[in-house]
C-alpha cells in the first residue's frame, strides 16, 4: 500500500512539474496586447484655479498626444478634466488608472472646464499607433517583470549583422513610451538608430500595454531599476545585439539608474545627460535657491520660503518623515508641501510615490560610480534649469577616473537645456520651458548630441 502510495506520488509530481512548464512556457510566449490610452499629460490643479471656479476636483490638460482617442474627442491643452466616465479625477495618477481599463472602440464620456464653461464629451477610445522608423525596424516585444510582462520597444537598423545596442532610461516622471511623439527623446532614439545603433525602451511599471505590473505612481526607485534591469538583460540577448557593445544613456533621473545597472552588469560604456551626483537633499536645495528667482521671483522672499524648505527637506530626506506628518507639524510646511513639491496629501510627493525620493537621497552615487569601471560620457546642458552648473557632472568625472583612470569624459552642450532643446539663454530657456511649445521643442532639438555620442561610442568601440 506504502509502496503504491509513493509510486503515485512521484508521478503526481512529475505530471505537476510538466504542467507548471507548459503554464510557464505559455504565459512568455503570450504577446502583450495592444491597449488603448487617452493620450493626455496632466498636472495637479493649482489651488488658484479651484477657487476662482470652485472646484472639488479636476486635473489640468498640459499636452495632447496626436492621433489619440484626447485629440479625436477634441480635449485641448490648457483645458480642466473633471470627469471621465462619471469618475472624478484629481490626480495624474487617476488619468494612469483610466488608461489601464481602455480598449479600442470603448465608448468614452468626460466633463470638462474650458474657458470658464463645463463641457461634456462623447466618442470612441482610439488605439495607440505604432511607431514606425524609416530606417529601422520597429519591434514590439516584452520584458518579464516578477508576475507580469513589460513593454518593450526596441529599433533596429534594417542591415544585416549584430549591431552595438544602446539602452534608454528616462528621467523620472509617469511617461509612457508610446507618447514621445517627435519629442526630443523620440529625435535623439531615431538619430542614434539611423546611425546603426539597437536602441531598446521599456515603459515603466503600471503604464502603456503592461501586464500585472504594479502602478508607477506607487512604485520606489529601486522597482523601477528592476525594470530597467529586466529590460537590460533581455537587450543583451537579442540575436541582432553585439553583447559586447551594449550602452546605456541615462537622462536626468535615468543617470541615476545607470551607475547603479553599471555596478551590477558588464557595459561597454554609460552615458548621462542632466544628472545630479549628490545625495538629494543637498542637490535640490541648491536648485530650489536658483530656479525661483530666475523666474521672477524676488530674492528676499525666496530666501524666507527657502528657510522653511531647509526644515520641510530635513524632516523628509534626513529624518524618513511621511509628507503627512510634515504637514502636520506646521501650516507653513503644508504650504511648502503644496506649492512646491504637489503634495496634497497622502504618499503623492512631487508626482511620484514619496519613497521613491527618499530612496533617492539615500543611494551612495559617490559609490555607484566608484565602481563603474566602464567608460563613461558625463554631458551637461549649458542652460539646464535643473542642472544648474556643471559641477555635479565633472565631479562624476573625477571620481570615475580617479579609481579608473582615462574612462570617463565630460562634456558641455553649449546652449543646450534641460530637454535636449536649443535655447538663446537660461532666461528665455525658462520662458520657452513655460509656454511647452511642442512645434518649438521638435523643430530646435539639438542634433549635435546624436553626433557627439556616437563619436565618443565609436572611440570607445575602438579600444
């Protein structure tokens, strides 16, 4: 009986293993479904707003992807959501959370405020086109992450061969991949592709046609380097891909993610654009003191809301403290939290989740790039508004080559901002920043950065 119970026991075990294979062999080679989005860039609703029209609710419109379902139900910039699908939406979390449940031909309702007067829309959910690229072939594939899947894709050049491959990291906002458009992202991608270059993006968690993958609003820094991690390996294992010459370009946030991938994975170089190198609390308050009055504001009185910032950016960045219980500790820290980082309560701090900040301040970059023994290209904008000199970028120079000697280079864009975008001066930079002109931003990108990397990915290839 003992022995018939154990023989049945092992097949039982068996027949599961089997199966737990087919179930797993089934679910990666299931494609990612094309999903549906609104195709909007929101904003918080500033507190003025909602007093002068007297709102409870409402997110305001700041870009309109063309071609999307936003654009055909003629939602315009500048214009208030207050609703869609009878659901109030105040966050951009919100509008993530709608985009998840559209599906191509779905009916669609919104209210909105234009000019002072509601508005109530109605049509069809439009499904987001593809990318196409003249000179490559445009792959929509996915990623593993955990329990679920990850968007990829990735443009190869049309000629024969394995090619050297470039992975792209963003900067830090809840940006799908499917809305560069003709942005100065979407120029630079195509720019390094034209030139023979596999360039792979992956969307984030919780956004574009991901599957089972946590929300990017919810999500700290370290699951989003797991994300760009994920995406990495399966870079280096395309058929198409040199693995011994894969790249990464970190811009802005992303070059926060770079020397951290770097430590852990064999590159043949990192890049960085519009990168902080010090703990964040250090790097924000120097920011802070210099943005303010380049936008007009006077001195003296930015010099008193930045002695509160110093205490709200302490009990936050030093201390862990919960935005919550910072506000609570005094109304003019609730008003610094409001007006400076978009924090109206809850874990939304400066538009993501507030740990991933924290757990941004508390990475040792001095560390990350100690041991990355990979060559490196440290660019700086001349006119960066958030970059506001060039220090923290050549201090990621010498720290590198003091513990690699020759491997990394610093490089200035001359008249270059923040956004990869041509600009007379950092004074017209702001205002141009202000007026988010998408005709302006395609037409001065600046071309020179495609030209220069790819010299120094050359050179670098070379030795």
């Amino acid at each position: 009986m003992n022995t018939f119970l154990s023989c049945n026991l092992v097949q039982l075990g068996r027949l599961l293993f089997i199966l737990a294979i087919l179930v797993a062999g089934q679910a990666e080679a299931q494609q990612l479904k094309r999903k549906a989005t609104l195709g909007l860039r929101t904003a918080i609703l500033p507190d003025s707003l909602a007093r002068v029209h007297q709102l409870k609710s409402g997110i305001v419109v700041t870009r309109v992807s063309p071609h999307s379902t936003a654009e055909v139900l003629g939602i315009k910039e500048g214009d208030i959501i207050l609703s869609v699908n009878k659901q109030a939406v105040r966050t951009p979390e919100d509008v993530a959370s709608v985009n998840q449940l559209l599906t191509p031909g779905q009916t669609i309702t919104s209210q909105l405020l234009r000019d002072g007067k509601k508005k109530n829309i109605k049509g069809k959910v439009v499904a987001k086109p593809l990318e196409t690229a003249e000179k490559a072939d445009v792959v929509y594939d996915q990623a593993p992450f955990r329990n679920g899947q990850l968007r990829t894709i990735t443009y190869t050049p049309k000629t024969a061969g394995k090619h050297p491959a470039i992975l792209f990291i963003p900067g830090f906002p809840c940006q799908s991949i499917d809305d560069y458009g003709t942005s100065p992202y979407n120029q630079l991608i195509k720019g390094w592709s034209d030139l023979g270059y596999v360039v792979m993006l992956v969307e984030k968690p919780g956004l574009g046609d991901n599957v089972n993958t946590p929300s990017c609003f919810d999500i700290d820094l370290s699951t989003e380097i797991e994300a760009f991690e994920q995406g990495l390996l399966k870079l280096k294992q395309l058929p198409q891909v040199n693995p011994d010459n894969v790249f990464i370009f970190g811009h802005s946030m992303g070059g926060i993610v770079a020397p951290i991938l770097s430590q852990k994975h064999s590159l043949k170089g990192v890049m960085v654009y519009g990168s902080p190198y010090r703990p964040w609390f250090e790097f924000a308050t120097e920011m802070f003191r210099f943005q303010a009055p380049a936008t007009g504001k006077d001195y003296v009185a930015h010099e008193e809301t930045m002695r509160q910032m110093h205490h709200v950016m302490y009990r936050f960045f030093v201390l862990g403290q919960h935005p919550d219980t910072i506000a609570a500790a005094d109304p003019a820290y609730k008003k610094i939290l409001q007006e400076e980082f978009q924090h109206t309560g809850g874990d939304m701090f400066w538009s993501r989740d507030y740990r991933y900040w924290q757990e941004i301040d508390e990475l040792n970059l001095t560390k990350a790039w100690a041991e990355t023994d990979e060559q490196v290209l440290s660019i700086w904008g001349e006119y960066d508004f958030e970059i506001v000199n060039a220090e923290d970028h050549k201090r990621i120079v010498e720290v590198v080559n003091h513990y690699h000697p020759g491997h990394a280079t610093f490089l200035t864009m001359p008249k270059t901002n923040h956004s990869l975008i041509l600009v007379p001066g950092m004074a017209e930079g702001v205002v141009q920043m202000n007026r988010r002109d998408l005709n302006y931003n395609k037409a001065n990108f600046n071309k020179n950065l495609i030209t220069e990397t790819d010299a120094w990915m050359k050179r670098v290839m070379k030795k």
